[in-house]
C-alpha cells in the first residue's frame, strides 16, 4: 500500500491576501524595493481580466531598473501564456494581426454543384478576418515602437480597429481586432511626446534614489556570495498560476466610485482621464481578492463587490502616479517648486493713511533666468549624480 506522502515544497496562495502573498513570495523575491511600482504594475496586468484593461508606461533613465522590474512582473503572466510581446511594432501591425486568422477555404463536397461552391467561395472570401485581444498584455519593449502609432490609441480608447483592405489577389477584405488588451512599455523620455498616447496611458516612475541604488547592489552582492538555486520557486510560481486559473471572469460591482466622485478634486484637467485608471486598479484587485468578497446579482449577471479595503490598497500604491491629477503636480516636481518659493519674499503692506500699522502682506518674487536656477539645483544638491533623482537628472 502506497503512502500518500505531502510535498514539504509545496505551497499555496493566501486567497485571504492573494496581493499580499505574491508580493511576500513573488514580486519581492524578485524585485528589490519598488514596492508601489511593481504592485501597480501587477494590478495592470490583472487588469486584463476586467472589463478596464489598463495602459502603462514604466519610466525611468536608462540603466533605472525598469525592463527588470517589467520582465519579472510578466514571467508569472507568460506561464499564463496572455503575453504578446514585440520589441517594437509597425503602424499598422495590430490591424493587419488578423490578417492571418482566416477559416480555412471551403472544400468542396461532391452533391454541390458548381453554382452552390462558388457562392460558398464568395462568402468565405467576404466575411471579415478577426482576432480577439480581450484577456491578452501587449508588451512593447520601448515606447518609441508604439506610441506615435495610431491603432494602439484607438485600440485603448474604443477597443476595436476596423481596417478595409486589398489582398494579394487585389480582392477586398476587412480585417478586425477586437478586445482591449493590457498594453506594457517602457521609456527613458522625461515627457512623453504623444499628448494623446499619454493621456491613455497610467505612468510609473521608477525609484532612481540613492537608496534604492543601494538596495540593488546589495541584492546582488547577495546573488554573488550565494550563487544556489531557490528551490522553491517552482512550487511558488506553480502556485500562483494555479490559482489564476481558479479565478472566474467576473465584473466588478464597485459602490464607492460614486462617493470617491463627490471628493475627487476636479481643478485639473488630468482628473478626466485618471479618475477611471484609479477604478481600474481598483476592480484588478477586487478581481484577484474575489473569493473572499461579496457577490451581486442582476438579472442573469453575478458581479463580485469591491470592498472599502480594496480602495485603501489602491489609494496607497497608486497614489504617486496619480497625484500629479489630484494636485497638479509630481513629486520630482517638488524640489523645483521649493528653489522657486525659496525666492519668494513676504513683507508687510503700507498703509496708504500714513500710519504706522500695516495693511495686510505682499509677496514679491525674484524670478530667475534658467542657468540661475540650474545652479541653485547643484547648490541645493538635485544635480544630476548625487542623488539620482534630481529634477534635472534626465534630458
């Protein structure tokens, strides 16, 4: 009689906390510090599953660490085989990815005649050629190989391309994609140069500190003192590709965008388009904690409800992408705008009556010309090199 023996290796998710699992024995292990940056990343991917994919741009300077941080977030969607990924693609490649994905020609049967074939023929021939991108990631390696196209735009914003075309034998075709897919890329430009691709896109600043300079290098002083294999990591990635094949594709029922509408500030113009990438992340992580949240149901649809905790999480590690919508501006901006105030001068207003009490308080400034700020910078030690993360650190 066999004994059923229980791998010691083996482990599964925490459906209590899945988040809080693959960042402790996934995304950590394989990435160090960028703990907002690869959970946003993570909760895009996820949001492939949702009716809100999400399109996210990683950016840093290069030799930053951001194709590491992407790859490694991607290795566990890749073992869910939803990765198409290109270095860079042609304007017109998503549209013609269908051109491929035809029914193959109608053989013809010996009772039809040839009136009957050739109308099936003409009817093969006509009908369009599609292919769905819904549950799929688009990972482009560098931004410059997709932004200035127009199909991933359209592709983002209405989740369909149309393309009428000619074939190789000059007859007319229709060529469809359908479905928005989760779009990945990365960059080193400061300022993207497409307004409209930005405003499509959540962005991601990698940490380019000093400190996490440090963090990495220990990590792999530590690679190099201990070359072993962890023979863990198959088990752990086996686990968290079982349980997203255990998840359902459920809708996300989410009661607190009306109440987050009420406070949501409104002053920036930004607020248009990042107000539905907060929920989209949002509904990612209620998607991936459903088996611990409520469900609801109308008519024939059941939805799983987003809890308050999943709001929490969100607003705490998406709130540096977001907060250049909330309040108009990044925080890299921060230590230009405090050269600037430091400049500012506050001083006690005249009375026009002659008397000796003051009438109030004026501010004058003293305005600076470029190469007089850029040298407060270096004083002030936002340079390029001392910090890695200055405001001037990247053309």
């Amino acid at each position: 009689m066999e004994e059923n023996v229980e791998n010691p290796l083996k482990v599964t998710v925490d459906s209590s906390d899945p988040l809080g699992f693959i960042k402790r024995e996934y995304l950590d292990r394989e990435i160090e510090g960028e703990d907002s940056n690869k959970q946003q990343v993570f909760l895009g991917c996820c949001s492939t599953f949702t009716d809100n994919p999400l399109a996210i741009v990683i950016r840093a300077r290069t030799g930053a660490g951001k194709s590491w941080l992407v790859n490694r977030v991607l290795d566990i969607f890749r073992q869910l085989g939803v990765v198409i990924e290109f270095s860079r693609i042609t304007p017109s490649y998503l549209e013609n990815m269908a051109s491929k994905n035809r029914p193959p020609r109608p053989v013809r049967t010996k009772e039809e005649s040839d009136q009957e074939y050739l109308e099936r023929i003409q009817k093969w021939k006509s009908q369009p050629r599609t292919i769905d991108l819904k549950g799929k990631i688009l990972f482009i390696d560098e931004l410059r190989g997709i932004q200035n196209a127009q199909a991933p735009k359209l592709l983002i914003s209405e989740g369909r391309l149309k393309l009428g075309t000619v074939d190789i034998n000059r007859e007319s075709v229709e060529l469809e994609v359908t479905g928005t897919p989760a779009i990945i890329t990365t960059t080193t430009l400061a300022a993207l140069e497409d307004a409209e691709f930005e405003n499509r896109v959540l962005t991601v600043d990698v940490d380019e500190s000093e400190e996490q300079t440090k963090r990495i290098i220990h990590r792999h002083a530590l690679r190099f003192a201990d070359p072993a294999e962890d023979l863990g990591k198959y088990q752990r990635d086996k686990a968290i590709v079982e349980f997203f094949n255990s998840l359902r594709p459920l809708k996300v029922a989410n009661p607190f965008s009306t109440l987050i509408e009420q406070k949501y500030p409104t002053k920036n113009l930004e607020a248009r388009r990042d107000y539905p990438k907060l929920f989209a992340l949002s509904n990612s992580l209620t998607w991936l904690n459903q088996n611990r949240r409520r469900k609801a149901k109308k008519g024939l649809e059941l939805f799983v409800v987003t809890d308050l905790a999943d709001i929490v999480k969100v607003r705490e590690i998406a709130l540096p992408s977001l907060r250049a919508s909330l309040i108009g501006y990044s925080e890299k901006e921060d230590p230009i705008l405090e050269v600037f105030k430091n400049e500012s001068e506050t001083k006690a207003k005249p009375s026009k009556s002659g008397l000796s009490e003051a009438a109030g308080v004026e501010t004058s400034y003293n305005y600076l010309s470029v190469p007089q700020a850029y040298k407060k910078f270096q004083k002030e030690g936002f340079e390029e090199g001392k910090d890695g993360s200055g405001p001037m650190s990247r053309n």
